[in-house]
C-alpha cells in the first residue's frame, strides 16, 4: 500500500512538472507576434515589447513591422543604439518607409553622429523635410572660440648638490578659433586656427664659471584640419592635418661670478642682481656681455593622421597613425580606442585610448594610455573626465588635434570638461587640466594648471 501511494505521488509530480513546462512557454506564431506587438505597441508598453520582441525574433519571425516596433521601444526607452539597429533592418523590408527614416534621423542625431543624421535627412521626401526642419539645413554646423592661461607656480629648483640652479616659467597664453561646415556630400570639416605663447626664465651655472641667464620666449601659430567621411554601415574615415609654425627667441647675457651668490641667495652682495628682463638693465655691472647673445629660430612643422571609426551598438571602435616632423624628429604614433554607451546613448560613456609611439623608427617604443568617462548628470549639462598616463616621449593626440611639443616631458595629466546649452544653439564650455612634468634638463618635477574658457555657437 505504501509503494503504491510512492507511484501515485510521483506520478502527480510528473504530471505537475510536465504541465508547468508547457504553460511556462508562450505560444508563438505568425498571428500572435502581430497582435500582441501591435497591441503592446499601441499601449507603450515598451519593456514588454522589446522582451517579447526579442523572443519572437529568437524564434525566427522577421519581417518589417515587427523591427520597426522593436526599434520604437528601444528609442522610447532612449536606447538609441539599439533602436538605429532595428531601425535599419525594418528598412530592409522597405527602404521607402518616412517613420523608419525619421526615426534613424534623431537616433544618429542623438547619439552625437552628426555626419550620419545629415547622410539620413538627404534621403527625406520633402514632407519629412519639412516636418523635421531640415529642408534648409544649413551648412554651418557650428562656430567655437575658446581662451585660456596655463600657469605653474614660481618654481625655483636648487640642486641639492651644489645648489646651483634656478628655473621659473612664466604663464602660458592660448586662443583658439574654430569652424564645422558640411559638404552637400554630408562630409563635415573641422578647421581651427590657434595661437600659444609663453616665456621662460633660466639659470645655469657650471663649477668655476660665469652664470649664464636666459630669457626664453615660444609663440606659435597652428592651423588644424579634419575630414570626416561617412561610409555605410556606421563607417567613418577621418584624414587629418596639422600645421605648426613655431617662433623661438632666447636672450642670454652672461653674469659675472662675483653676483653669483645674489641669484641664490638675494642680498648677499652689496649690489644684487636686478630682476628680470634683464636687456632692461643691461648696463648693470653685473652683466660682462654687453651684447647679450640672442638666438631666433623659426621653423614649419607637420602633422598627418588618419583614424577609421565603427559603431557597433553600444560600442565604437577606432584605429589610427599620426606622422609628425615636430622638432625635427620623424615620430610615429598608432593609436587604438573603444568606447562603451552603458545605456545605448550618450548619458554614460567609458573608453579608453592606447597610444604606441616612436621617434627611432621602431628601435623604441613606448605606450601611453588615455582613459575617459563622460556622462549627461542634467538635460543640459555634460562632463568628461580623463586622465593621460604617458611615458618615454610626448604624444600627438586626438588624431593629430593636441600637438604636445615642449621640451619637457609631460608625464600624465587629469583633465575636466564641462558644457552647459543655453539652448540648441549656443553653449558654454570649460576645462581644468592638471599636467605633470619633468623639466628636460635639470630633471625636476613640476606642474601646470591649464583653464579655458569657451563659446560654441550652432545656427
């Protein structure tokens, strides 16, 4: 009697499990995915959508409204990767369709793909131009000027050895004009003008002879240029060129050994030494030339890049070379980044940047690493952090745009951005930057702090 309850009760269990299973999966054909995606649509029940969806599209249904439903859920739930990825099989089924191609439009134009919005719009009828604004689209895409100053502090490195030497660099003056246009091909063309300058004051004394002084002064012109060419399938080829035109100056009156002391340690001698510019004072006894040798040079120098971008989803992946002849130095940088939206647009975004550079054709080479974070915390506030950990030379980057040709090595830097829109057509941008660096030949640390200041203006 017992065995025979044990059967009874196992069976039942059985049967219980086998009936769970059948009713725990849903019933799907061709009917029934239209219906409820119809349905599901028509009661914005967006998530239910892309989960049910998704399973109909593991089952093997496919066919035009089915993505174009997909697509809308991911676009309502601003997921716009995602969405542009059903809205371009939907146009598989019909490449006429004007909901398909509006909703590609904004998903590009969101997702900061500006390139790919305008290649969309070209193909609108006219009622869809008219209806999104683009039938007179201008071709100005935007105008930017931006100042700033890069200061480090009053640095007086003394060896600790012999005490004998003294560096201070003055602040850094910089400005920048900026202009995006569009070709009727949808290609876009950065261009901007920039000037730099900046003065340096150094000191160097060798055992047993006169003190040399030097006034250094760099101004430099540079013109940057930046193609980007949209192919098909979220493809995007950016040739780049930069031009620096760079101006260097250095006065060096010779001080006599008798007022050494005075640079180190101010009011030893009777007479000090006067402050800096010192061709002001040049008939102060302490100079012994009274013509101060004075160097000038002037040199041209160039920058190629060429990086390939592609979307996939969430993810952007970039490959790319820079050539340079900065200083005179042949310099080959190969760059490699990825870049994540965490939800599918540009509310969060993380990436990363390696940079393998050389300046012996390959003898050495050396990495260097940029990573970043950007994120939207308000509708019209956005912030980028990140942080350069350099090593063994200087690097161009940002596919040719941030020439970094000082003497001194740059050896990481931690840099913010913020923006703030007034409104779609003008916003305010500012950067703080920290730079660490080791000064080329005394071999000290020090820093910068680099503000800027900018306005961008799209019509």
């Amino acid at each position: 009697m017992i065995k025979f309850k044990s059967y009874k009760v196992i069976i039942v269990l059985l049967f219980l499990s086998l009936w769970a299973t059948g009713f725990s999966q849903e019933i799907i054909n061709s009917a029934i995915v239209e219906k409820k995606t119809y349905q599901l649509c028509l009661d914005k029940n967006w998530s239910e959508l892309i989960r049910y969806g998704n399973l109909a599209e593991k089952k093997g249904f496919d066919y035009f409204y089915l993505q174009e439903r997909i697509g809308i859920a991911y676009y309502e739930k601003k997921n716009y990767s995602l969405a542009e990825k059903h809205f371009q099989k939907a146009l598989n089924y019909n490449s006429s369709d004007d909901l398909v191609k509006e909703y590609l439009y904004y998903c590009a134009l969101f997702m900061g793909k500006s390139e790919q919005a305008r290649k969309q719009c070209s193909n609108f009828s006219s009622e869809l131009s008219e209806k999104t604004g683009t039938k007179n689209i201008s071709s100005v895409g935007s105008v930017a000027l931006e100042g700033g100053i890069k200061i480090s502090k009053k640095n007086t490195f003394l060896n600790p050895q012999n005490n004998e030497t003294e560096n201070y660099f003055s602040p850094a003056k910089y400005l920048q004009l900026g202009l995006n246009h569009f070709t009727k091909k949808n290609v876009s063309l950065t261009h901007c003008v920039s000037f730099f300058k900046q003065q340096s004051n150094s000191a160097i004394l060798e055992k047993n002879q006169p003190l040399v002084y030097s006034e250094n002064e760099i101004k430099q012109l540079q013109y940057y240029l930046k193609i980007n060419i949209p192919i098909k399938k979220n493809w995007l080829l950016s040739p780049a060129f930069h031009l620096v035109h760079k101006n260097y100056t250095s006065i060096k009156p010779v001080i006599h050994p008798a007022y050494t002391d005075s640079v180190f340690h101010p009011g030893s001698p009777p007479n000090p030494l006067p402050h800096p510019p010192y061709w002001e004072t040049i008939n102060h006894p302490a100079i012994i030339d009274k013509n101060p040798a004075t160097i000038t040079s002037k040199a041209i120098y160039f920058v190629g890049s060429l990086a390939i971008q592609k979307t996939m989803n969430k993810f952007s992946l970039t490959l790319g070379t820079t050539v340079s002849n900065i200083d005179k130095n042949t310099q080959y940088i190969n760059f490699g980044g990825v870049s994540f939206a965490v939800w599918g647009n540009s509310k969060l975004i993380i990436g990363c940047t390696q940079y393998l550079n050389t300046k012996d054709n390959y003898s050495t080479v050396y990495g260097s690493t940029n990573s970043f974070l950007y994120i939207e915390p308000f509708k019209k506030v956005s912030i980028t952090a990140s942080y350069l950990l350099n090593n063994g030379n200087n690097i161009i980057e940002d596919n040719g745009s941030l020439v970094n040709n000082s003497f001194d090595l740059t050896n990481s830097k931690l840099s913010f951005i913020a923006n703030f829109y007034f409104n779609k057509h003008i916003a305010l941008c500012g950067l703080y930057q920290k730079e660490f660096k080791t000064e080329s030949i005394q071999k000290f640390n020090y820093n910068y702090n680099l503000f800027v200041v900018g306005i961008k203006i799209t019509p």
